[in-house]
C-alpha cells in the first residue's frame, strides 16, 4: 500500500461526517526529510475538492532574518530548518484565513536561492477550503525535557553547539511559539522511515534532483558532503518524534527504503 492510499482512507472518513459550514479539515503531515511528504500531499489534493497544502517548508524565516538570528543568538541559526527558524505568525496567520472560508494567499520558498519567494508569486487556497494538507518535518512535534538537551546527538552538536545554546533555543521555540501553528490540526499522520541512514541517504536524492533542475546553480544547493552535515541539524527533533509522536497520532506509517508503507501503527525505528 503507498502511504497516500492509507492516509487518504483516514481522511475520506473524516471528511464524510463533515456537515455544512464546519470549518475545515487540517491534516498534519510529519515526515522526516526525503520521506515523501510533499509528493502525498498532492496527490491528496488532487483526489479530494477544494483542497489547500501548507508545507512548514514555505514559512522559513527569509535569509536576512536567520542571519540576524544567527548573529545575535547562535550561528546554526543561520541554516533554515529547526523550530525558531519558521515564520510562525505567517503560518498562524495564513491557516486562521482559510479556516474563515478565505482564499488566502500561501507562502512560499525557494530552497535554491534559501528565501522566501515573492508574495506577487504566492498561489491562493480555494475559498471555503475542505481540507488543508499541513505537512512538515516536525509538524505536529512536541518539545524534550531539559535534561534530553544535555548531551549531544552528533557531531555537528559536539563541535559546533557545545554549550546547548543553539539546541534549547529551539525546543524553547517549539515549547512556546508552535503550539499555536499546530493546534488547528484535526488529523495527525506520521511517516516513519526504516532508520536514521535512510533518511540522509532520501535527502541526497532529493538535493541530486534539485541540482540537476537547477544546474548546479544557487545558494541554497549543496553537494552530498553539505547535505550529509544539513540533515544532522533535523537529527534530534526526528529522533525524539520517533519516540514521541506514535502515541498520539492518529496514523502511523512504518515505511521501506522505497517508500511504501510496510506497517500501519507503527512503533519506532529499532535502537532509536
């Protein structure tokens, strides 16, 4: 079975007992990187009417703001990825619109050049939108416990945010700011994959991919060396909605290295 079958079955069940004028249906997506999330997404845009995908993604911080971040709190900051690194009032903001029937304008970002794309280039949810696909690498997620913030996860925490400075401004991030990003979501599915490697070796395929599209060209397009050092900046936060999410959500994906689901309630990858 693909993952797009088995979520799209729990969301035509949902959507069936909406009556009249209930206010829309927000699907969480959580996914690690590489998992597909984007390419389910569509395809259940595609099968049900009026239909909006928000992609966490789109609301990154522009470059110039994460550089100030980066320079007057911590350099990691400076990579887009981590909690504290979203525009979270945007994303509240545009997901309270379409809730109120709005054909709201939807964010979004140019990972080649690393920045936000012209609001003139925006595309607009329908008007009295159905269903949003709200999908992302940590939608859904819950901050750690202080003391899970202590020793590092790898090297990139090791050596280059050895006080915990960069790590607990994201969890305070995810504590305080993103409750408000995530509490419209009605249903919360989560894909997990086999392991830790096969998320760095998804990744790689999808930068192979953008670097073909765009010749090799823009700032935001690394090679495999910058892409296995970029992933190690989403390791912890996956590693713990590994651990964390399962028990809440309302559908879990245990997926193979091709992407299609191997088990439905699935617990954590083994050793994670």
């Amino acid at each position: 079975m693909s993952p797009e079958a088995a979520i799209a079955e729990l969301v035509a069940d949902r959507l069936a007992d909406r009556a009249p004028g209930d206010p829309p249906l927000v699907l969480g997506l959580c996914g690690a990187q590489g998992s597909g999330k984007s390419t389910v997404a569509a395809r259940l845009a595609q099968r049900f009417d009026r239909s909006a995908i928000l992609s966490l993604d789109d609301l990154y911080l522009t470059r110039a703001e994460r550089q100030r971040l980066a320079r007057e709190v911590h350099p990691l900051l400076a990579t887009r990825g981590v909690p504290g690194t979203h525009d979270v009032a945007l994303g509240v903001a545009t997901l309270a619109a379409i809730m109120r029937g709005e054909p709201a304008p939807l964010p979004r970002f140019d990972k080649a050049t690393d920045d936000r794309v012209s609001r003139s280039r925006w595309p607009a949810a329908p008007e009295r939108t159905a269903l949003i696909v709200f999908e992302g690498w940590c939608v859904g997620a819950r901050p750690q416990a202080e003391e899970s913030l202590i020793a590092p996860v790898n090297r990139l925490e090791a050596e280059e945010d050895s006080s915990g400075t960069w790590r607990r401004y994201a969890n305070v991030a995810l504590a305080t700011d993103y409750p408000a990003l995530f509490e419209t979501i009605g249903l919360l599915a989560l894909m997990i994959p086999p392991d830790w490697s096969t998320v760095r070796r998804w990744r790689i395929q999808q930068e192979e991919a953008l670097r073909s599209a765009r010749g090799g060209d823009g700032p935001g397009v690394m090679d495999d060396v910058a892409v296995a050092r970029f992933v190690r900046h989403y390791e912890r936060l996956t590693r713990h909605i590994w651990w964390e999410m399962p028990r809440r959500a309302d559908l879990c994906l245990r997926l193979t290295e091709e992407r299609e689901v191997a088990t439905t309630n699935a617990a954590a990858p083994s050793g994670e």
